[in-house]
C-alpha cells in the first residue's frame, strides 16, 4: 500500500518565487526561528539539521514567507 505524497515547497522553491539568494534566506530563517512570539508555527515545524521545507499551504510556509520579505534586502 502507497501513502500519497504530501506536497512540499522547499527553500530553493521559496527563494525562486521571491528572488531571494538561498544562503541569505537560511541565515534569516534561523534567526526567525529563534523568535517564537512572532513565529510559533516556523519555530514548531523546523528541525535542527534537517533541510527547509514546508507543507503546501501551512502556516509555517506563510510565516516563512513574511520572514523572508520582511528581512532587508542585500
């Protein structure tokens, strides 16, 4: 028996649709993940060590995607 795949967007996904540099955006999500008032759901959904990917439409991909465009560009 097969279990469906869930599907997910990734970081380079993310950073894709936003024109973000990969590298940068790592750097302000382990800073936002450290903010647990402000991220309770990105906070929850990472695990150290493991790559950066969310569940399409989850709450920790929307504050994610407020993170990464509130950061200042470089």
């Amino acid at each position: 028996m097969t279990t469906p795949i869930e599907n997910k967007v990734t970081l380079i996904d993310l950073c894709k649709e936003l024109k973000i540099d990969p590298r940068d955006a790592r750097m302000v999500l382990r800073l936002a993940s450290k903010k647990a008032k402000e991220f309770p759901n990105l906070c929850k959904d990472h695990v150290a060590r493991q790559p950066w990917e969310w569940a399409t439409g989850s709450k920790g991909l929307e504050e994610a995607r407020t993170a990464l465009t509130a950061a200042p560009s470089t």
